[in-house]
C-alpha cells in the first residue's frame, strides 16, 4: 500500500491538464494506491459545496482511493467550517494553507492572516493536519525572465522557505495549535533541520515531506534549453541541498515522499507566462523501487515514508 498526500489533479475548467479520472490512472500505473488531492483548483475548494463538486468527479468505485484537501482563507467562518469537513467528511484529509503565492488564488501572505489561522484553529480545538506551503514573500523578488529560466531560482530563493518555515512553527507554537503542521515540498536541509528542532523541542506537533523533482534534480537543470518545463516553487536547489535532503532522507528526518505533481500543458510551460509545476506522478514507480534502493534506503523506510507516516499523520482507518 502506498499513498501520494500531494497532487494537483486539476479537472473541471482545467481538465486539460489533468482530470481526477486520469490522476488515478496514472497513480495505480505507479504503484500508488491512495491520493491527497490540493485545493488550489481553477475554482478553489473551501467550501462544503465544492468538496461535493469535487467528490463527484471520482470515477465509481475509485471512490476510496480519493481524498482532498480543503483550503485556509483569512476568513476565521470559513476556516471554522473547514474544521467541520475535516471532522463529519472522511474524505477531507487535512487543511493546506498557501503561505506564499504559488498556482491559484488562496494564498495567505501576511504575518497577522497567517497567526490567525493557527489562533482560529486552536480556538476551534482542530487536531487535524495543517499543510503549509512555505514561502515568504519579502525574499521573493519580482524578476523572472522567461528567455533565462535559471533566475526563478534566484527569484524564490531558499531563505524564503527558510523563514517561511521558521514563521509557522513560531506561530504555531504561540496559539498553541494542536493540530498537525506539515511543511510541503521542503527542498533544502535547512527546513528539515528547523523541522526537526521542532520535534526535539516538543510542544507542537509537525512533519515533513520531500518531492521526487527535488531529490533528483538541480537548479542546473534550470539551465538547459528545456529549463521551463522545470519550473516549479519551490524551485530546484543546487546540487549540495540535493545531497543534503538524499543524506536527511537516509537519517530518517524527512516524513514522507509527496510528488507536488503538477501538470500543465506543454505550450503553457513554455510560454512567457510559464506556469509552475511538474507532473511528478509519473516518476514515482521508478523513483521508489529503484532510485531510492540505490540510496540504500531499505525496503522499510520506504514503507514509512510512503504508507506508515502518513496513515498514523492523518489517522487514516484504511
């Protein structure tokens, strides 16, 4: 059994780069029993009505293989109401909060916002995952040159991660969230290490999860003539945070594997306006029963960091 706890499978108005049909496809063709799915769709899902919409687009009998996220916004009556999905639907798996702004429109960048997400949700009793997407938009810069694809890695550099990452676990231990923080996609050691702080210190609880693109490639790829089709936030690192996140994965610092996969069109991808996101699914089979071996990561830490972690994160009754 294995599970991937982040894809963007897109669908409705978007179902041209990817519909919750085909994602499931494509997860049992990798070996991938079970699927979380993100809530930054072309028409967001923070609600009740559209975790219905959602839900109805899984294909009969694939029903037990689809969970989704719903979305954080500022707004402490819906974050309350998303509380309750999370409790009364089982197949609403957690909270993704965009702390950065990434693909869609549900990001939530100001310090303030972000604490009272942790105080509503602490002040509700949530106990449930909170999914983070971390990146801080004052080190972010507004330079991205299409014809040079290498600057969007100088545009979202890793100190944004970094002090996005420290910025949720201080709000989180300060409105003494009982939930479950989970840092997404963490591309650099740096996060891990503060991940880890936070587990040794104690008093919240919090995981992490690295995607496939971050622990094969670097930002050098970045640099070749198909560059933007690498383009994703975070960005690729350089080869030394690879080496650092393959050594964190082999200590066991790093919770589980979790694609991101993000597909776009080819013509979007290479376009001026070149969207972010790669189709990372399509990588798992391979990148789990080969080049994770060849880590000499053993056939039991993969089990943890593809089932075990997450089933006992998101108590699943599966």
């Amino acid at each position: 059994m294995r599970i991937d706890p982040h894809v963007h499978f897109r669908d409705e108005e978007q179902s041209y780069k990817e519909t919750i049909a085909h994602g499931l496809k494509v997860a049992k063709e990798q070996g991938v029993n079970i699927v979380f799915d993100m809530p930054n769709t072309a028409r967001p899902v923070i609600a009740e009505e559209d975790v219905k919409r959602r839900l109805a687009l899984v294909p009969k009998g694939e029903e037990e293989r689809y969970f989704t996220y719903i979305g954080a916004t500022n707004n402490p009556s819906q974050l309350k109401s998303a509380v309750e999905l999370v409790k009364n639907n089982e197949r609403v798996c957690g909270i993704k909060m965009f702390a950065g702004k990434s693909v869609g429109n549900l990001e939530i960048t100001g310090e303030d916002d972000q604490k009272n997400v942790y105080s509503t949700l602490a002040e509700v009793g949530y106990a449930g995952v909170l999914a983070v997407h971390c990146e801080k938009e004052s080190f972010m810069k507004n330079y991205f040159d299409p014809q040079n694809p290498f600057t969007h890695t100088l545009a979202r550099p890793k100190e944004a991660e970094i002090e996005s990452a420290k910025d949720q676990i201080k709000f989180a231990s300060e409105a003494k969230f009982k939930g479950n923080l989970h840092i997404c996609h963490s591309s650099c050691i740096e996060t891990i290490n503060l991940v880890t702080q936070a587990k040794e210190k104690g008093d919240i609880k919090i995981t992490c999860g690295v995607t496939p693109h971050h622990l094969l490639w670097c930002d050098e790829k970045m640099k070749e003539s198909s560059g933007l089709l690498f383009k994703m936030n975070p960005p690729l690192r350089s080869q030394s945070d690879v080496s650092a996140l393959q050594e964190a994965l082999k200590e066991g610092k790093i919770d589980w594997i979790e694609t991101d996969h993000a597909p776009h069109s080819v013509g979007e991808k290479l376009s001026p306006n070149s969207p972010s996101g790669y189709p990372s699914l399509y990588l798992y089979k391979d990148f789990v029963e080969k080049f994770l071996p060849s880590l000499g990561i053993t056939n039991k830490q993969i089990e943890i960091m593809t089932y075990r972690n997450i089933v006992k994160t998101f108590g699943l009754k599966i």
